[in-house]
C-alpha cells in the first residue's frame, strides 16, 4: 500500500509541474523590497548633474517684443519632462472633424529653445510628439530658426511637415528663419483637406509647410482643448525666448491690451529637474504603478545608452546561472508605460554583466551583445511597439519591428498589461526562435541560420540599456518570473 500511495504521489506531481518547466528553474520576484540579488550597474545615474528648469512665460501687460501695442503673450520657455503651458481655453473642446484656425505675430529671440505653438490637449501632455496635438514646432538654432508643421492622434501616431524640403526616408532640410524680427503667422486645419484625411497648413512670412493627416491616423481621433504656448515636454534642454501678439483663434480676437486670463500650469516656475539626457533613474522603486499585488516594482527613467562612453550605459538585474542560446528562457510578469519620447528604447530581458556592457568606439549597433529580449520602441511616427531583439556574441542580431505588422502596441498611458518572452532553442527548424506577447498578442522572431551557433551567454536577466543614445521611456514591471538556471536533468 506504501509502495501504491508513493507512485500516486509522484504521478500527481508530474501532472501539476507547470507547461514552462522546459524552460529552466524559475524564479519569482514581487519586489516587495529591495531584492538583494539583484545587481545595479549606473542605473542611478549620477555623471550627469540635474538642471535648472526656468518657466516664465504667460501674459505680459508691458512689453511689446511682437510688435503692436504694450501687451503680449510669451517669454522664456523651457524645454523640460514635466508639462507646462499657458493657454486659451476653447470654449467646448474639438476635435479632427472640426476646421480650426490660429494667426498673429510672433518673434522668436535669437538664442536655443524648443516650443510648440497651437492647439492641444491640457490632459494629455506627455512626450516630444504630446498626443492630441496641432501645432508649429519652433526649434531655436542660433541666429536662426527651424519651422515644423505637425500633429499627433490621440493614439501617439503622427506626421510632420517643415518649412524647407522634407526627403522622406533621407532627410529634412529646414529653412534657417532669421530670429529677431516679427513675422505674421497662421495655423490652419482642413478637415477635408489632404485628400480626405485632413490637411495641416503653418504659413510664416509667407513661406509655408503642410502636413496630410493619415487616414489611418484620422481614425485614431484627437481632442483639443487649448490653443497656445507649450516647451516641448522631453527632457531638460536649453531654454529660448519666443512672443506672439495679435493672435485670432477661431475668429476670437485677441491684442492682449489686458489680461486674456488665459489657463496656465506651470508656465512661472524654477525648480531643479533630474530628468536630464542621459541620468539614468531605473530600478527598485517602492511605487506600485504596474498592478503588482503589493507596493514595490522594477522601472523609472530609462535612457537610451552610448557605448562610446562606460558613463552612458546602465543596467539593472538578477543574477542568474549562465545561460546560452542552447537554454530555452522564459520570462512574464506585468508591465506599465507612463511616458516615451520619440526616439527611445526600453529594455527587459536576459544579458550578460561585461558583454552588453562592453564599451567600443563605434555605434553601429544599437543591440547590446548576448542580449535576448523585449524593446519598448516606436518609430515616432507610429508609436511604441513591444517586439522581440537579440545579439549573439558579435555582430549578428535582429529586431522583429514595428513594420512588421506583427508586433503589439503598447501605449503611454498607464493602463498595466500582462507580458511574456519564450526563447525556444528548437524553434524555427533548430535556429532558435523568440517569442513575446502582449496581454495575449503574440510576435515572434526566428534567429539567424547559424546565430545559435555563434553563441552567447547571460548571466543577468531584467533592465540593460542599448547602445545608441537617445531619448527615455518611464515604465516600470513587477511580478515576475523568469528563467536563473538551466532545467534540472531529466526535465
């Protein structure tokens, strides 16, 4: 009877061992505190010292920069990651069926500086391409400025026209604008413009940029609550000085001979900012913005590395057995994305200590070597996707994409997913092949003929940074699980 309730025993066992046993011994992690395992390498960034950021712009009773009489609207505006405006509030907020218009004069001092100059959405402020928005872009160069036309749906997608030539896939050559003088202006939008999908026109001094909207983007939608000022909300940049004065919008006539009393947030303000290109600011946070059961959770502020300089890459991670590309890896857990500026990438997966971030004088890999895993990243055009990457130990790697019309969508917008990564050694006819899904939208990426071959080796598994610099994503994980050593014999 011992013998028979021993062999029950065991089969009950073998039934309840969990689908992902192929993929190694598991480890759990709900960083309820700081876990002691885990190691930091320049995650808290403290090369880069943090900036004064200087807002003071809004209604001006006594100047007259932009010509006309005394009255005038603008001042020193600071490009920062925290949001900031001064703005007319319209009097019901509209959308990319309705025609909207804005005109007056404007002068942009000569000096940096960074601004959005139209219609937006005071709920939504959030990245380089801020959602729900309409406007010029206005980017100081010196003696000179650039003049961009763009938008951006309400599902982060957008497009963008400039004052000059835009070679698509190529380059853009902006017009250099004089700064210090005063021009006239006008902002229009046709919603029946641009073949249909709605037409964007920013004219200033008589020369003009345009921007279709996408249909596929018109669909998206967009609402807009305020027509005004706005730095571009980033990351700390230099600050630059700009007025307007005679503005029109929508008919509404404003020559700022008194107070408008416009809304503003943060538009008079000093205060010191850590959100500066490239401090990194990732690892255990006592937060709980990503649905974890408890408080406590992986993320922050991560900036795309530079693996020119040791200073400018980071990591954050377990460490774990080694394993290679002959080991089946398996990760899940939960996932929120607060922020993503045009232009950056967000890590999670399994790296190695000295490899990925191994400092060489060139940048022609933006992939960490012996890295499998999951970026966070758009084009700007498009979004941010979550897709699948790998290096092996050289210069073999490969990225799923966003162009593959495969890859989930993930937004900036708080909303907690769950998420999952498998590496299958069999995969793909024995290549190997990468899984990774989103709240249950699956991608997958197979490796390279003869990249398993090549090899690599992990010894860490959570956050490590690329190693083209640019711009950050703020998301944080929790609740996870994922593959630290290899599965034990006879699994």
């Amino acid at each position: 009877m011992n013998m028979k309730v021993l062999f029950l025993f065991l089969a009950v066992v073998e039934v309840a061992l969990p689908a992902w046993s192929a993929e190694g011994n598991l480890r759990e992690e709900s960083f309820d505190r700081e876990p002691a395992n885990w190691e930091g390498i320049n995650n808290r960034n403290a090369h880069f010292s943090p900036r004064t950021v200087t807002q003071d712009f809004g209604y001006s009773a006594s100047t007259r920069h932009a010509g006309g009489q005394a009255g005038e609207v603008g001042g020193k505006i600071n490009p920062a990651g925290e949001a900031a405006y001064y703005g007319h509030r319209l009097p019901k907020p509209l959308d990319l069926d309705s025609p909207v218009s804005a005109s007056g004069k404007i002068l942009v001092a000569r000096g940096p500086g960074h601004f959005l100059l139209g219609f937006f959405n005071a709920d939504t402020l959030n990245e380089w391409r801020t959602p729900n928005t309409l406007v010029a872009r206005i980017n100081g160069r010196g003696d000179g400025f650039h003049c961009h036309v763009e938008y951006c749906s309400s599902r982060w997608r957008c497009e963008a026209g400039v004052i000059g030539r835009i070679v698509r896939g190529e380059r853009i050559e902006a017009a250099e604008i004089p700064c210090g003088r005063v021009y006239e202006w006008q902002l229009t939008y046709d919603p029946k413009g641009g073949e249909g999908g709605g037409l964007l026109t920013f004219t200033l001094d008589g020369k003009t940029a345009t921007c279709s909207i996408l249909k596929e983007h018109r669909a998206d939608g967009a609402r807009f609550t305020h027509f005004g000022l706005l730095p571009i909300p980033k990351t700390w940049d230099s600050p630059g000085e700009a007025w307007i004065d005679d503005v029109t919008v929508n008919g509404k006539r404003f020559d700022f001979g008194e107070d408008p009393r416009w809304d503003g947030l943060n538009n008079r303000r000093t205060y010191e900012t850590t959100d500066t290109r490239p401090r990194f600011d990732f690892g255990w946070s006592a937060t709980r913005l990503a649905g974890g059961k408890g408080a406590g959770e992986l993320g922050g502020l991560i900036f795309r590395g530079d693996c020119r300089e040791p200073a400018r890459m980071g990591a954050y991670g377990d460490r774990i057995s080694t394993l290679t590309l002959n080991t089946a890896l398996y990760a899940r857990g939960k996932i929120s994305m607060i922020r993503g500026v045009s232009d950056s990438t967000a890590s999670i997966g399994f790296y190695n200590s000295t490899w990925s971030l191994r400092s060489n004088p060139t940048q022609n890999q933006g992939i960490p070597m012996d890295y499998v895993g999951i970026n966070i990243e758009g084009p700007s055009s498009e979004g941010f996707f979550f897709y699948p990457v790998y290096r092996v130990h050289g210069d073999v790697a490969k990225a799923l994409g966003w162009n593959s019309g495969k890859a989930p969508r993930i937004f900036p917008d708080r909303k907690v997913h769950d998420w999952m990564l498998k590496y299958d050694p069999a995969g793909a006819d024995g290549r190997g092949q990468i899984t990774v899904t989103l709240d249950g939208q699956s991608c997958t990426l197979d490796l390279e003929a003869g990249a398993k071959a090549i090899g690599a080796s992990f010894n860490r598994f959570g956050i490590c940074t690329p190693w083209i610099d640019g711009n950050s994503v703020k998301v944080f994980f929790d609740d996870l699980q994922y593959t630290c050593g290899p599965a034990e014999p006879g699994r």
